[in-house]
C-alpha cells in the first residue's frame, strides 16, 4: 500500500515538474504609444493585443499644453510678465514664465497680425509643440504633468506669487486630462470628445495594425457628413485630426512588447 501511495506520489511531481518545464503559450501584448496630437496636445494610446496581431482593446488619453492651461486672467494684461495674444477665437492672456519639470520656459506671440499663435521655448528648445513631436519628450511630458511638476513662474522660476494654472480655462482647472476634464461635452447625435474616442476604438478593434492605411474625409463630406472614410469603410469618428490618432495607435502598436 504504501509502495503504490509512494509511486503515485511521484508520479505527481513528475507530471507537475514537465508540466512548469513546458514553454508558456503566446499571450496578449500591450503597448503603449506617446506624441503630439490635434496641434496643442500630448495624446497617449495604449493598445492591447491579442497572439493573432489583432487589437483587442484600445485606450485614448489627452494632456493639455501650455495653450490652455497658461493662460491667465484679463486682470493681468497690463503686467510685463503676460503677453497678450489674439488667436482665431477671440483675445487671450499668457503668462510668460512658465516651468515643466526642471525646465524654464519662456512665453511668445507668434504673428503680427490675427490670428496670432503662441510659443514656449526653452533652453535647447525652440518650440515646445515641434519638441513634443518626439515621442521621448511627449513621455517626459506626461510623467511630469503626472508628478504636478508644472506650474506659472517668475523670470527666475520661482513660483508665481500671483498667477495660478488655468485661471481662463475651465477644462485645465477641472483636470490636465480630457477624459476627466469635461471637454468638448455636447448632445446627441453628436460626438464630442468621447464620443470620438469611442468611434475610433470601435474603428480599430480587431485589425492588424500592420497594414497600410488610407484616409480621406472627402467622399463622406460630399454625401453632407463629417465621418472620416478608412481604406475605404467610413468611420464613426469625425474629429479634425483622425489621422493624428491613427498614427498615434500605429505607433503604441510596435511599441508593445
């Protein structure tokens, strides 16, 4: 009896022993993808993906840059440390010593004449916007806005004992996030910036992200419709920047490992 007990006993740590020796089978991969979104953002995309190559859940998030959230109020126009810029959507005001990370950066009006632009630029950086479309930089970025380590400064990078963050913008005091930011909120049927998100994951669940893509917005805006047409199916999505986003999910998918 007890010989047969002992066999079996070993017969069980050999099976459990072969079976750990044994390869694990392919798994889901994620990856994750930074960079320079609809010209004053830093998008991140992570994508999840299944043994076949084939996107099986997609996450979109947006952080917002100086455009928006170093602004100040109009009560401060006539100071010498905020400049005044008259874009495409009526006048705003900035402030000119903002600090990212260990980084000082100095604000400018971009244009003479309406609608003006704004630029931060910094040591080694001439344009902050054109910086961040390098993927290493729009990850600094990210970690940085995550850590709180941004803020509206004096000259000498000293917080700023008067200006705060966002004193102009309602989406930037509420969170640095689209998602949680209350932006671009509207009503059916029409999409906002969920709505978008949600169209463009539907668009990608389930491809291979490999293949070449081709876009256009033209026969969709012929037929009276703002949806965006992908190798040829027309999408759900009708933000400006479709392609921004796509590239942006081609990207997280190499990334992933």
């Amino acid at each position: 009896m007890f010989k047969r007990i002992l066999t079996a006993f070993v017969l069980a740590v050999a099976v459990f022993a072969l079976a750990a020796c044994q390869p694990a089978g392919p798994t889901e991969t994620e990856g994750t993808g930074y960079g320079l979104v609809h010209g004053h953002y830093v998008g991140v995309i992570v994508v999840n993906v299944d043994v076949d190559g084939k996107v099986t859940d997609l996450t979109v998030e947006e952080y917002f840059l100086p455009y928006s959230w170093a602004k100040v109020s109009a009560d401060y126009a006539a100071n010498d440390d905020v400049f005044t810029v008259v874009g495409s959507r009526g006048t705003s005001y900035y402030a000119k010593y903002i600090k990212i990370g260990d980084k000082l950066f100095t604000g400018e009006v971009v244009g003479a004449a309406a609608p003006q632009g704004i630029n931060y630029k910094a040591t080694g950086i001439a344009n902050i916007e054109t910086w961040l479309e390098n993927e290493a930089n729009s990850k600094w970025y990210v970690e940085q806005v995550e850590a709180n380590a941004f803020s509206i400064v004096t000259a000498t990078g000293a917080t700023h004992p008067t200006y705060v963050k966002s004193v102009a913008d309602a989406s930037t005091n509420v969170s640095m996030k689209k998602s949680l930011a209350g932006y671009w909120v509207v009503e059916a049927p029409r999409l906002g910036w969920a709505g978008n998100v949600a169209a463009f994951k539907a668009d990608l669940i389930g491809k291979d992200l490999t293949v070449p893509f081709t876009w256009s917005r033209d026969a969709a805006a012929a037929a009276g419709s703002q949806f965006w047409t992908i190798n040829g199916v027309v999408s759900g999505a009708t933000w400006s920047d479709y392609p921004d986003y796509l590239d942006l999910a081609i990207r997280a998918y190499r990334n992933r490992a």
